[in-house]
C-alpha cells in the first residue's frame, strides 16, 4: 500500500513543481499584462459610465428631441457584436482621418460598447424612483437638474447598484476581446507565451486565475458597498 | 389669491374637470371635498403645475399657471404643496428634508436656513426628531414633517391633497392639530380632504366637487349643515353615517 502511495506522489510531484517553476517562470510576462487589462478596464469603464449617464438623462428627458435619437444610438450600438466595434474603430476610422493606437480604440471601443448598456441599467435606476419623490421635488420648485442631483440619484444608485457591479465584471472579461486589435492585455500576453512555450495547460490556467484574481475582489467589494449603502437606509 | 377661471382638463378622451370657477382669497382655508375620481386632486396639482390642463386659467396673484412655461418652477416656491404618502426624501433626516427647498432652490445662507428649519420642526412637535430619517418616523410624524418642509419655502399659500388619508386613525389628530395651527396663523390653504368634522371647524368654505363639477360652494359651516343640492347631501349622509 505504502509502496503504490509513494509511486503516485513521485509521478505527481514532478508535475506539481513543473507547474509551479513554469508558472514562476511565466508570470512576469503575464503580469505586464494584467497591468493592461487593469487600465483598459478603468479607463472603459470610466468612459462607459460618463457616457451611460448621458444616455439614460437624454432618454428620460420630457424633450423627445433628445430621448428619441438616444434610444436609437442606443439601440443601434447595442445591436453590433463588440468585436464589430473594435474592428470598426480600429480599422474604419483611419480611413476617415481618425488615427488611433491599438489601445485608444479598444478603450474608446469597449467604453461605448458597454456605455449603452450601463445606460439602459441607469434609465431603469432612474425610473424605478417612486414618482413621489419627483414630484416632492417639483413642489419645493427644484428644476430637474437639481432634481436629478439631490432626489433621484442618490436614491437610485441603490437600485442600480447591483446591475452595475454585474456591467463591471463583464467588462472586465470583455476587455479580453480587444486582443483581436493586438492590444497587450492578458489574454493576448497568454496566447503569445502558450504558442512559443506549447505549454497551453500551464498558460492557459494561469490567464484564468489572473482573471479570476481580479473579479473575485471586485464582486466582494461591490457586496460591501452594497450592504453599507443598504444599511445608510 | 388663487383664481379658477373656467379650467378644463382631460386624461386623453376622460374629461376630469368640466369648468372649474372658484376664488381663493388670501387667508382663507378653503376644502375641497367630493367623492373619488370627482377631480379634487387633480384641481389642486394643477394649481401648483404638476398637471397641465387644457382650457381655461389658474392664476395665483394674477401670475398664469402654466405647467408647460419655464416659469412654473417659481410658482413651486410660492405655492407649497403636502401629500397624501407624505413624499419626504427617504434619504435625508427630518432636518435635511426641510432645509432642502430653502437651500437648494432658495439658495439661502445654511446656517440661517438650518436655524429656521429647527424652529420649523419645533413649531411642529418634532424638535426632538431633527436627525431622524423618515423611515423610522410614524406616519404622523412624516407628515408634519412634509408639513414643515412645505412652510420651509415661505409660500403664500400651501395645498393639501388628502394629508391624513394614509395615517393611522391615531396619529391623524396632531396633523389636523398643525394644520389648525396654521389656518389660525391666516395662512391661505387649500385642503382636499374627507375629514368633514376638520372642515366644518376649520375652513372658511367649501367646495363640493362631483364628476368634475362644482356641484355647491359656500360658507363652511352652512354648506355641511344645510347642503342645498341634493348630492351634496347624499354625499355628506355616505361619509358621516358610513354604516
């Protein structure tokens, strides 16, 4: 019994510390990526919810002038593959005289991607707020940017919360896609690593634990935020 | 103060107010009473334009009600309004909520306008409540509240839309209480309400409203004792004998 124990673990171990020399081996490249897909993802999403914002106030305005192009943009944005984006912007635009790097357009391209549908996510925070409340906020003469600023907001960031945080964690599993525009971020730094090592388990594996190492935090800290803002009532 | 001149107003091919004509003299306490769907709430928000109408003219000190003009917002200032589901912003403490107009919109000087907001809520009862929010305040206790964010804005007039229809029986009587207060106070107010026995007491007149009309109006007192019109009385008979 003790014999066949000791010839398993000696097959094993090999592979184990194989693993572990070619990942301590790897991860430095990995890392650089990482770092890429980090700043893409902030910069998208910075991009994604200024931009959302601005949708979802044009299309609740009472002026049809502005609701109604939104909603088509909207619509018509969210209607294109992402992948259809990003070659769009990165190979179409040069052609009307808009130059921009690999990471520029993946940035811009995911941004506005994903700012149509944080936009649809705010619009449904915006009127989920109990009419009562706007209509409070009428009837002490607030116009409806201030309206928007101190009554409706702040009580439908509650609401859009959870949404939100799920738009996040899309984005940042999305921002994988802007390896086909030869941006360095994890997943191409993964791909290049495996096709010169052929050691496709080992990279591979690594490249999902980074991401996980990323989205598992963020949804922790999204529940955090949650609850805290639950508890300010 | 408040002038009805012939108001009409539909949702689509539903006519809810046929022809309102009525006057509102300055401090007086007027009620509007009448049974669901006669257009009582909808005549008082378009007072304050939170529902336009089609034909005809509100005006508050000569100055047209327009809820599609620009300057409806500072009609809102002048004339304060106080809800049935009391509307206080969950968000914010009893004290914010009645510094908000002053602040905000008024844009007043905060130390001034939190100064006048606590003697504001103290006049209401609820000095001990300023840091409260309004989720762990009872309803009467909400409504005084709203009462005291309406007052906040120093209108010339408030309007009260049913203000003790969603309150426990219990707690009705402080509301009615500041409401009292204040008609003592000469402030114009216009109630929609079915507290009959508040009106009779308190208001100067009375407006019988039904199926958009203004079916009687006169003297508080007389009105409720001797109602002219016969659905009048038959409205007055189903509210105070009930069963």
């Amino acid at each position: 019994m003790t014999g066949l124990d000791g010839r398993e673990r000696a097959k094993r171990k090999p592979a184990m510390t194989n693993f572990i020399a070619h990942a301590t081996e790897y991860l430095p490249l990995l890392l650089h990526g990482v770092w890429l897909t980090v700043m893409i993802t902030l910069l998208a999403l910075c991009l994604a919810t200024a931009l959302g914002l601005v949708w979802a106030l044009l299309r609740t305005s009472e002026i049809r002038s502005l609701a109604v192009p939104t909603r088509l943009l909207v619509d018509f944005v969210r209607g294109i593959p992402l992948l259809v984006v990003l070659f769009y912007i990165y190979f179409v635009a040069p052609e009307i005289g808009i130059n921009l790097t690999a990471l520029q357009a993946g940035t811009i391209g995911l941004g506005l991607a994903h700012s149509c549908y944080l936009g649809e996510t705010f619009r449904a925070g915006i009127e989920a707020v109990d009419k009562g409340q706007v209509e409070a906020a009428k009837s002490i003469g607030m116009k409806r940017a201030l309206m928007m600023r101190r009554v409706v907001l702040p009580q439908a960031v509650k609401i859009i919360l959870p949404p939100y945080a799920n738009n996040m964690i899309m984005l940042l599993k999305d921002s994988s896609l802007v390896s086909v525009i030869s941006v360095q971020e994890l997943t191409m730094q993964g791909k290049m690593l495996a096709s010169s090592t052929f050691d496709n388990m080992t990279v591979f594996t690594l490249v999902a634990l980074l991401y996980l190492c990323l989205t598992v935090p963020l949804n922790l800290f999204m529940r955090r935020v949650e609850s805290y803002l639950g508890a300010a009532g | 103060m408040i002038t009805f001149d012939d108001v009409h107003k539909s949702f689509g091919a539903h006519e809810v107010l046929k022809g309102i004509n009525a006057e509102i003299a300055k401090g007086q306490v007027v009620c509007l009473i009448g049974p669901s769907g006669s257009g009582k709430s909808t005549l008082l928000r378009c007072v304050n334009g939170l529902e336009t109408y089609q034909r005809g003219r509100i005006s508050i000190d000569g100055t047209v009600v327009d809820a599609a003009s620009p300057q409806v917002h500072a009609i809102c200032t002048r004339v304060s309004m106080v809800f049935q589901r009391f509307n206080l912003f969950p968000h914010r403490t009893a004290l914010e909520n009645v510094m908000e107009g002053p602040l905000y919109v008024l844009k007043e000087n905060r130390n001034q306008v939190r100064d006048r907001a606590m003697a504001l809520l103290n006049r209401v009862g609820l000095a001990d409540k300023t840091n409260a929010y309004p989720a762990s305040l009872s309803g009467g206790q909400q409504q005084r509240v709203a009462i005291a964010r309406a007052l906040a804005m120093r209108p010339q007039a408030i309007l009260f839309d049913e203000p003790t229809s969603a309150l426990d029986p219990e707690t009705v009587g402080e509301v009615l209480q500041v409401m009292r207060a204040l008609a003592d106070e000469n402030m114009t107010m216009l109630v929609v309400t079915h507290e009959i026995q508040f009106a009779r007491e308190v208001s100067d007149s009375v407006l019988f409203l039904d199926g958009g009309r203004i079916v009687e109006q006169g003297p508080a007192k007389e009105l409720l004792r001797h109602p002219k019109h016969e659905r009048t009385r038959d409205f007055l008979h189903r509210v105070m004998h009930p069963v």
